[in-house]
C-alpha cells in the first residue's frame, strides 16, 4: 500500500491511500477547471501530481525518516515523456501539464534557470524509482487519450502572442491543481482530527435576488434625499443598468468625481451577472487607503457575510520560505490562503494584478475562481505604466478567454483602447455612462489654476487663511515637515494624513476628518496622494503639488465634491515645491502636464485634454518604457518546446518597488490580541496575517534594522512564524498626531541610556 499522508504513527489505516488522494484531487481538480473549459488538464494534473510518491525513498519519510525527497518532478516527467509520443498541439498541452505539477509546491518553475529550480535542470535529475503500482492504480497515459485535452480555450487565441496565451492557460491549470491539493489534504486531516470547516460561501447567482433587492432599497434610500446631483446620480445609474444586458467583455465607465461611479458600478455588475450568468463580483482598488470604504459600503448594501475583504499589506506568502520540510502537511495547510470563493471580493490592484504573475501556490490558488467574474477595476489609470502593456495583455486574455467582464471605472480614463494605444484593449462603443463629455461639464465642481513656488511658509499662511483646506504633496518627508511648521503655527484642526500610520489608524483620522467637514469645523489636512483617488472627502479650498495631470484632477475631486459651492470659487491651487524635488516618475509627467497646459490650458479638466495627457505619456514611454521589465518577451516557444518564465514574470511583476519593509502596529485591542496569538502554534499565519494588514507601516529596511538593533522592535515567535511579523514595542515612537517616527529609535535608545 502505497500512502500520501500520515495520519496516528500507531494506525496504519488512518493513513491516507496515495491512490485515494490522487483520484480525489483530479476530481476536485477538474471540477474547479469545469466552467473555463479546461477539466481534462485540470483533471490530469491531479491525477498525476503526487506520481513521485509511488516510491520507497518517499514511503520511508512518510513514516519518519529523515529525508530529502523529491516528488513533485515525477510526474512532470510523465508529461513530458507522452507528450513526446503525440501531436504538437497535444505535446504542448501536456508540456503544460508538466509545469502544474512540477511546481505544485514550490511554485510554477522557469523553463530554463541557472538554479537547481529550473523545469529542464530537474527533468534531468536522477529521480528515486517508481513502483509498477502506479500504472496499476492510475492508467497510463496513451497519445490517444491526449487528444481530449486540447480545450475549446485554444480556439480564441491571439495567434500573434499564442504564448502569452498559453502561460495564462498554465496559470489557471495550476491554480486548479493546487487549490484542489491544498482542500483535499485539509478535508483528510479535518477528517482526522475530527475538526470541521465551512469553506462553502454561497454562489452569486443564489444571492442575486436578494443582493437586487437591498441595491435597490439602498439607492432608493438615497434618491429620497433630493436635490440636482442626486437626481444627476440617478440619471447616470439608471442608464448604466440598461447597459448591463451587453455582450460580456470589456468596458469602460467616465464619471467624474462626486458622479456615483462606485454604486453605479456596482449596480452594473449585479444586473451584468444576473443576464450573463457570472460567477462573482471582484472590485479592484488601487490604494489600501479606501479599500476600507468600499468595503462598508458593499457590506452595507449586499451584507457582511458576502462580501471578502483582501488587502496586500503583509507578503502572505514569507512565513513558509523557512519552515521546516519535514513538519506534517497540516501543518502546512492549516495556513492556506483565501481562494476567493466568495460571491463578492474586495481587494487591491496589488493583489488582483500580482496574483495573476505570481508563480507561489498560496497567491495563485484564487486563478481558477477569477474566471467567469465580473472584474471593476476602480481608479484604472493607477496601473503602474511601466507594467502596463502586460497587466492589459492579461485583462484582455481574461475577457477573451476565460468569460470575464471588465469595466475600467474611473474619471480620467487612460487611453488603453486600440485606436489609442498599440496592442491596447478593444473598447470602441464600450462606454457605460451617458455622455461622458457632458458629465465632465455637468459635475465640474472646481476651478484648477497653477501658480509659481510656494515654500512650507506660504503653504502655512495659506491653511492659516482658510477654515477648511487640503493640501497634497509629493513625499513622506515635505508632508511631515510642512505639517511640524504648521503646528508650530498653532493651526487649530491640523490633520496629518500619510503612509507614516497604519491603515486602521487612517480609517479613524478619515472619519474625525469627514465629521469636523460636515459640522463645519475647523479642519486642516496636509496628506500625501493617498487621499486622491475615490477617498470621499469634501474640502472648499485644496492646493496640490505639481504632478500630472491626472493626480491633479484626482485632487479636484476633493474639492466641492458635493457642488454646494460655486466652481469658480472653489480653487485648486497648483504650485511647485523647490525645496522638495519630486521622484523621477513625477518629475516627468510634470514635464507632459505643461505640454498640456500650452494645448489645453483653458480646460484641462476636459475630456480631451485628459485623453491628450495619456496619449503623450503613452507615446513618450513607448513599448519598452510601457513594458520595461520586457515581461511580455518571457514566454517564447521554440521546436523545441515551450520557454516559459514564470517565476522570473514573478519577481518582476511588483506594482510597489519602494523597497520598503512591514512593521506591525499594536494600534488597538484587535492587533494587541493577534500579535498575542503569533505565539499560539495552532493558529495559522495567514489568519493572523489577513487580521493584522491594517496595522502595518511601510519603512525602509535600514529603519527597521535600526528598530530591531536599539530594542523598539522585534520578530515575534521567530521559530514558528520566522522573520515575517515585525512588531513595534516602543510605541512611543508611534505619535497620534504623525504616525510612526521610525528616525527616533537610534536617539530615544541612546536618550534612554544616559536616563
């Protein structure tokens, strides 16, 4: 008898049959692979997933010894050993095939790498040698069986980039593998264990009557309120619902700011997937600064338990790099990421987009349940331009291929469409709000006007003049010195807003900002652009920084958001900070603004001064600039084979570059108690991980090292959870009104010394 996992040392026969795991794995398998045409891939890379351990070396470490065993390549070999004996296109599938299985645990492989971690480097390793037993209690594969795994998918490939194509299949034939590996292995151990789990979430189109309903009572609700811009808001959703029963695909959805396009999209969605059938809703958001309010309103609407919030703020993948290998598969699994079963997930571009590059098992798992969604990405022309040419190659592949509908949502829609972009999106006649021309007129609520250098000073007397303002700058450092000279001002309401605190920390200096706006309090807030993009915030006066155009009017959008004064009395000012040059990447979309400005100076809020300003961005980076990691040039096939790069496509694919390094805030009595159970064995790090994303700051990793060193920070249970969860113990060094002041550690320890 040959086994796949152990169960009580004493009892063989709770031990799991190998035979047993693998038939029920494929099965799984190819029911997640079922509704995107792929089931016999899926179906085949259970089956032979585990073939490596149809052998002694690994019977004997399953019962304890002490060994290094490679199971995983077995059945990669297999693949590639009958894929040779059928057709080309039969061949590439099980070469395919091949990849799933090889990386089932470490993670998708290169094809080629100069690391023992390549696909050919261990296609030639000298392997311990299978028993019979498996042709016994699988079958072998024949060239004829081959034939039925070619799916319907491959009838829609772009033939000029069949190989992008072919590795987004790949993806999806592994999440289907490995998400149907990691539940049937926990399904055995709960078993055992005599533990249950519900991982069951309910299936959207069971849900729809009952969403339908509440969205429109919500909006009902709503309309009740009267006045122009509510009417307007009606108007806009009323004529995007209509547009729900098109064909499936991409979309885009104009509105300005303060036009409702989060319910708007959100009302399209829910009408979108009752005539099409869809399988969830995903809505993308680029800054983990309003993912917090998107998701209460989607709660408040649809309810809480529907709706899945992911954010990205921990890497939830580190913990595992340094466990032990030979600690039990429960273990293991007991940290399973979230597969985004849910009927409703709100997550971060970071995320969506990584999760879609990523080779690691744990962030490639949700693949398979991506498919057949409603897919908003919310604030569109927040995609990092220098990975934009893949991220659209994927949006497009996941329209075409895998039955997603996409709507890029946003008030300054890039311009991704193909007659505006080479190898852009097919967009044309694809717009959801009535007259995006006339609503960027109608719900102007702001007047831009750009003036010369102003210092800390002069942006000091300006707060000083005015009740309520906002001002946005360009970095940490001028925000935090401007907001110090402002205090020493005695500003009453001086508010300071940046990544320097945690995100629970935000969500409560937003609320305190919103109410002192409502009750018409004194309220001065000196931020970073995390303000910027859908953060529903409503100031008479703001001033922001040189940047491009589309920060600029992201601004805007904070300025008279709900119209209750006159545009032109409502200024946003624009003004160069000398003493704070902007990073590179801003410095040159400065240099396209002021293009714009000689071109479309006497309405740069206009449509076609947007279009302008991203057709110049887009022509001046051009396809290396638009690509510059070159991912696109990673997936090649020669006679020989395919050459496939997805765990180099991996690391590269990284929408933050900023180097920076978590450190865990004990804000609240929440993270107090999570940072408690770090130390508690039997709960899992990606529990305690997702619980604890929104008490992270970001910092260079010379300041953390400089935390660590002078004792105001520490890894917490290192030897079950490693390096991963870095937690503040001095919170003196965490201010209430700035944040996390990481600068201070070296000085308060050396203060505290002479004490």
């Amino acid at each position: 008898m040959f086994y796949a996992h152990s169960g009580r040392c004493e009892d063989l026969k709770s031990w799991q049959p190998l035979v047993d795991h693998l038939r029920a794995t494929a099965d799984l398998a190819a029911s997640f692979g079922r509704p995107l045409g792929i089931d016999r891939l899926a179906f085949l890379a259970g089956l032979y997933h585990d073939l490596g351990k149809y052998s002694e070396r690994f019977q004997q470490r399953l019962a304890g010894k002490d060994i290094h065993v490679d199971h995983s390549t077995a059945g990669a070999v297999e693949m590639m050993t009958r894929g040779a004996q059928t057709s080309p296109v039969e061949r590439l599938m099980l070469e395919l095939v091949a990849y799933c299985i090889a990386g089932h645990h470490a993670g998708l492989p290169d094809r080629k790498n100069e690391t023992g971690a390549g696909l050919d480097r261990r296609l030639e390793l000298d392997l311990p040698a299978l028993d019979a037993a498996w042709k016994a209690e699988l079958g072998e594969l024949s060239p004829v069986d081959a034939v039925s795994l070619v799916p319907d998918v491959l009838k829609t490939f772009c033939r000029e980039d069949a190989d992008f194509s072919l590795s987004v299949l790949a993806r999806m034939i592994f999440s289907c593998l490995v998400d149907a590996d990691f539940q049937e292995t926990e399904a055995f151990y709960d078993q055992l264990e005599g533990r249950s789990r519900d991982r069951a979430w309910p299936a959207l189109t069971d849900c729809l009557p009952r969403f339908v309903t509440r969205f429109e009572t919500y909006m009902a609700e709503k309309a009740g309120a009267g006045g122009d811009l509510n009417q307007l808001r009606g108007n806009i959703l009323r004529h995007v619902r209509l547009k729900a029963k098109e064909a499936p695909g991409l979309f885009t959805l104009t509105v300005p700011t303060g036009g409702g396009k989060t319910l708007a999209s959100l009302g399209f969605a829910l009408d979108h997937a009752r005539s099409h059938d869809r399988r969830r809703i995903i809505y993308a958001i680029p800054f983990t600064s309003i993912i917090d309010q998107t998701a209460a309103i989607f709660r408040k609407v649809l309810g809480d338990e529907y709706v899945l919030e992911h954010h990205s703020a921990i890497d939830e993948e580190k913990w595992q790099k340094g466990r032990k290998e030979h600690r039990q598969q429960a273990d293991k699994l007991k940290m399973a990421m979230e597969d985004w079963a849910a009927p409703v997930v709100v997550t971060t571009n970071v995320q969506f987009f990584e999760s879609l590059f990523a080779a690691r098992t744990s962030r490639a798992r949700k693949l398979h349940n991506i498919a057949g969604s409603i897919i908003i990405l919310d604030e569109a022309q927040t995609v990092p331009r220098p990975l934009l040419k893949p991220a659209i190659r994927m949006l497009d592949e996941l329209a075409r291929a895998y039955g997603c509908s996409i709507v890029l949502c946003t008030a300054t829609q890039p311009a991704l469409g193909k007659d505006r972009l080479d190898g852009g999106l097919p967009l044309e006649g694809r717009e959801l709000a009535p007259d995006p021309q006339g609503l960027a007129t109608k719900l102007r609520r702001a007047t831009i006007c750009m003036i010369g250098d102003m210092s800390n000073a002069d942006l000091t007397d300006a707060l000083a003049a005015q009740t309520q303002a906002l001002i946005v700058v360009n970095s940490r450092k001028h925000a935090l010195e401007l907001f110090q000279e402002a205090a020493n001002a005695d500003l009453e309401g001086l508010v300071h807003l940046t990544t320097r605190q945690c995100a629970a920390h935000r969500r409560e200096i937003l609320e305190n900002v919103r109410t002192r706006l409502a009750e018409g309090k004194p309220c001065r807030v000196i931020a970073t652009s995390l303000i910027e993009a859908g953060v529903d915030v409503d100031f008479p006066k703001v001033w922001r920084a040189e940047a491009g155009l589309d920060q600029i009017i992201q601004a805007a959008g904070r300025c008279n958001r709900e119209g209750r004064n006159a545009p032109e009395d409502s200024i946003v000012t624009v003004f160069s900070a000398p003493d704070y040059p902007p990073p590179r990447e801003i410095k040159s979309l400065m240099g396209d603004m002021d293009r714009m400005r000689k071109a479309h100076g006497h309405d740069l809020q206009s449509l076609a001064a947007i279009e302008a300003y991203f057709g110049e961005v887009y022509w001046r980076l051009g396809d290396n600039g638009l690509d510059a990691k070159q991912i696109l040039g990673d997936f090649t096939h020669s006679s020989r084979g395919t050459d496939y790069a997805f765990r180099t496509v991996a690391e590269k694919f990284r929408m933050i570059e900023s180097g920076m390094v978590p450190v865990i805030l004990p804000w609240d009595d929440k993270a107090r108690e999570a940072i408690r159970q770090l130390a508690v064995e039997g709960i899992s790090s990606g529990k305690l991980a997702r619980t604890l994303q929104t008490y992270v700051v970001q910092v260079p990793p010379k300041a953390r090292a400089l935390l660590l060193e002078n004792g105001k920070a520490e890894f917490i249970a290192p030897k079950l959870r490693g390096d991963q969860f870095c937690v503040l113990t001095d919170e003196e060094l965490y201010r209430e009104d700035v944040g996390l002041m990481w600068e201070d550690a070296e000085y308060l320890s050396a203060e505290q010394l002479m004490i």
